[in-house]
C-alpha cells in the first residue's frame, strides 16, 4: 500500500518536473527544479529499494 502511495506521489512529482523543463527557459525556476528533482530521486529510489527486496532471492 505505501509503495503504491510512493509511486503515485513519484508519478506527480516526474511530470511536474517534465511540465517545468518544458517551459521557456526564462520562466523556468531552477530552485523548483532542483526541489522536485531531488524528491523525484529519493522516492524513486525508495520504490526501487522496496520493489528488489520484494524479489525472492533476496529473502
């Protein structure tokens, strides 16, 4: 349930990434990329982590 809730928060946080590269790069914010990038990361790290533990022959 908890990883679901991770992927669903990582979900948004990548696509609000992608909308905020898109823009021109005049209106882009740099410190909102930075922020969101770094959260991005971590949770996607944390979903992969959670995900090879679930794996058998890591039991």
């Amino acid at each position: 349930m908890a990883v679901g809730l991770i992927g669903l928060a990582s979900l948004v946080i990548w696509i609000t990434v992608s909308r905020e590269l898109s823009k021109p790069s005049k209106k882009q914010s740099k410190q909102k990329i930075i922020t969101l990038m770094s959260a991005g990361s971590l949770s996607t790290l944390i979903i992969t982590v959670s995900l090879f533990r679930d794996l058998p022959f890591f039991r």
